[in-house]
C-alpha cells in the first residue's frame, strides 16, 4: 500500500520531547512540478530507513534517477518524523547544489541529536543555506499527513495532548538553531544585561 498504517503513523510522528525507542525515521513526500502560475503533481508516498540506509539519502537516490528536466521547477515536501543527522543534511545540502532548479521544503516531527556527536544543529544550519526550508510540523501538517499519507478509512485526524505545546517548544529550539551566531551572541549579551 501506498498509504501508512494509522498505528505506524501516530507512533512515529508522536512530536513527543523525549521519544525513546523510536529508531526509525519516516519521510512521507510529495513531488510537484511548477509549470508558470500552477503546479502539476507528481509523485507522493512514504519511506521509511532500510538496514545502513536512512531515509533521506534513500529519497534522494530515488528522485535522481528520475531525470529531472533542468529547463523545469520542482518543489519537494518532505514530512520527516525526525529532522536528519549531520551526514544526511550534508547529502541534502549538496544535493540541492547541484539542482537549483528544486526546492525542498522539510517539517519535521522531532529533531534529532546523536549522544556522542553534537554536529546536528550545525548540519542543519548547512542545510537551511543551502536553500531549505525547514520546520517543525503542526497540527495543520499533522492534518495534512493524515488526509494525504495514512490508510485512515475516513476518521477525523485527532491530536494528542502536548502536540501543539510540544510544537511550539520544538519550534523555538529550531530557531535557535538556525539564528545566526551573531545574533545568538547579541541575545547572550542582552540577557547578560537583564540579568537573565
């Protein structure tokens, strides 16, 4: 099936703050062609990592060997239950380099933070310079998903306790993250001053 198990997405996409056991991450996708002033659909579906794979590189060898048309815009959304690992932003990043006729437009579930490295946030400050548009997901992407990637047989998407506080709190951090130095070291000497 093309469409995700509802208990597979509800778990995996859950935008909890600490989601332990969650290993794998899911990217559900749509691919769109710009022709002037409309959009044609292409492609939509869901990836999940395979065994020495993760997803996002998956994706992107997918959509290489499409042959894209270089005389035409592409614009990929991706819906990701994590945000990618340093490794993977830098294929993405570069990726996107050598298509700059594609744009790429990420939210995300959760971000993710390897124990032993601390190159995430970095990679995904890479990424958003090199173009994409990253995010965390809300409850309008969470309805969005429901209605466009899960076997759902019809029923209401419903939101779980903590999804809109837990997006805020996730979004915050994001922008954190993607501020520039400066500016984070202009906030650090402004609450310096306040005695914050």
């Amino acid at each position: 099936s093309i469409l995700m198990q509802r208990r597979l997405f509800l778990y995996n996409f859950r935008n909890l703050r600490k989601a332990k056991g969650r290993r794998e991450t899911y990217l559900c996708y749509v691919v769109k062609r710009r022709d002037s002033a409309t959009s044609c659909s292409l492609d939509f579906g869901y990836l999940r990592n395979q065994m020495g794979c993760h997803v996002e590189v998956l994706f992107l060898r997918y959509i290489a060997a499409w042959d894209l048309d270089p005389g035409r815009c592409y614009r990929i959304t991706w819906f990701t239950s994590w945000s990618p690992c340093y490794d993977c932003a830098q294929h993405i990043a570069s990726f996107l380099r050598s298509y700059p006729n594609l744009t790429l437009r990420i939210f995300m579930a959760r971000l993710y933070f390897c124990e032993d490295r601390k190159a995430e946030p970095e990679g995904l400050r890479r990424l958003h310079k090199a173009g994409a548009q990253i995010a965390i997901m809300t409850f309008k992407d969470y309805f969005y998903c429901w209605n466009t990637f899960v076997e759902n047989r019809e029923q209401t998407f419903k939101g779980w306790e903590g999804l809109h506080e837990n997006s805020v709190h996730l979004a915050r951090k994001l922008r954190r993250i993607l501020l520039p130095l400066y500016e984070v070291d202009d906030l650090r000497d402004a609450f310096r001053v306040l005695g914050l």
